[in-house]
C-alpha cells in the first residue's frame, strides 16, 4: 500500500512551520493565485496522463489484433500443408 507523500510530512507542528515558511516566502496575496495555478497544472497533467494511457492501451490492443491475426493466418497456412 503506497502512503501518500502528504501524510509522511509529520506532526500538525511541521505543517504550522511549513505554512509559516510558505506565507513568509510568498506572501497572503498571493497564495490563492499560486494555489490556483498549481490546480490547473495538475488538472492539466491528469487529463494528458488520462489521454496517453487512452492512447497506450489503443496500440496495444491494436498489436494484440495483429499478433492475434497472424498467428491465426499461420495456423491456416499450416493446416493446408
């Protein structure tokens, strides 16, 4: 079971640190526009990891028709000899 990378970073102490460290470095104002684009980044990397399994599993499946096809002309071919 794989633990989420959040849950390691510690006790509710750290995270005040943490937060503290954040507001300081860049400041109250512009936090929400930050959060804001990080949501949209990874909303945008979800959709375009969505979109490359979609595409991997499309060519996979289309080999699998292909190995599935000759291999079933070959068995054809041999049963005629």
């Amino acid at each position: 079971m794989m633990t989420p990378v959040l849950a390691q970073f510690g006790s509710p102490g750290q995270w005040m640190i943490f937060i503290a460290i954040i507001l300081v470095v860049f400041g109250a104002r512009r936090l929400p526009e930050i959060a804001r684009n990080l949501g949209k980044s990874l909303g945008e990397f979800k959709k375009a990891r969505r979109e490359f399994e979609e595409e991997l599993m499309k060519s996979e499946a289309e080999a699998q028709k292909k190995n599935a096809a000759a291999s079933e002309d070959s068995s054809t071919k041999d049963s005629e000899k």
